[in-house]
C-alpha cells in the first residue's frame, strides 16, 4: 500500500510539473518548416532543436546530448507520420506500395547508416552522440524528402 501511496504521489507531483502551457507548446521542427521562405531553407531547419538543447544547462555531457538529439528525432518523426498520413490519402495503390517499400527499406538502412557511423568510435561514449545525431539527420532528411512529394505534386 505504501508503495502504491508513493507512486501516486511521483504520478501526481509528475503531471503537475509539466505545466499547460509546455504541453500546448508549438512544434519548433514544424515551426521553422513553415517559416522556411524556400523549399531548399528546409534544411537549415535540422539540429536547431538539438543545438539549443545542448547549449542549455545540463545539455552539455554525453547522455544529455543523445537526449538531445532524440528529442528532436521525435519531432521529424511526428512530421514523418503526418507527412506519411497526408500522402495515404491521396496517393494511388501503385504508389503506396512503393512509399511503404521505401519506408520499410529506409528504416533498415538508416539503422545500418548509423551504425556504421557512430563504430568511428569502437564503442566508446560518443558512439552514442553520434548515432543519436545520426539518426536525428536521417529521419530529418527523411521528413523533408516526403515533404517534398507535396511541393511536385
């Protein structure tokens, strides 16, 4: 029971510390996505999030920069599955065979491509930064690639 008490209470404490407005927070990925004046500025737009995060208190050892790159991963995720969402509903069946092959086929490279990066390191503490960035950057290029489709079509 007492264990139940203290959960509910981390539970709480918990909730009540992510004020409302933290929640409702605008998407800074989809924020500067949408300010970009040209398709090309999209670009600039990578490892904003990850920047600022790391350069805030806390943000400089090892495991706070891999949190900081998969926060932002996160974000071009979400933009990924929104992106993905918008091109179902319009594509034919020919071409959402292909996109699911290339997501299929995407996923598996970039976790080989990030491997293979972050081995520079044999395994020490900064293979994890670079595979985090790594993966950030390919999900990132990923994203834009996808909203590109809606600039062609």
């Amino acid at each position: 029971m007492r264990t139940f008490v203290l959960l509910f209470a981390f539970a709480t404490i918990t909730a009540c510390a992510t004020p409302a407005a933290a929640q409702d927070a605008p998407d800074p990925v989809a924020t500067c996505l949408a300010n970009a004046a040209e398709p090309e500025d999209r670009r600039a737009c990578i490892g904003e999030v990850s920047a600022q995060c790391i350069d805030e208190p806390g943000g400089e050892t090892t495991s706070d920069m891999v949190n900081c790159f998969a926060r932002e991963r996160d974000l071009w995720s979400t933009q990924v599955a929104t992106l993905t969402e918008r091109l179902r509903a319009r594509e034919s069946p020919t071409q959402l065979r292909q996109l699911d092959a290339m997501l299929a086929a995407h996923e598996t490279w970039m976790q080989q491509k990030c491997s293979y990066s972050a081995s520079i390191f044999e395994g020490g503490s900064l293979a994890r930064a670079i595979a985090a960035a790594c993966l950030r950057t390919t999900t990132a290029e990923l994203a834009l690639d996808l909203l590109e489709r809606f600039d062609q079509g």
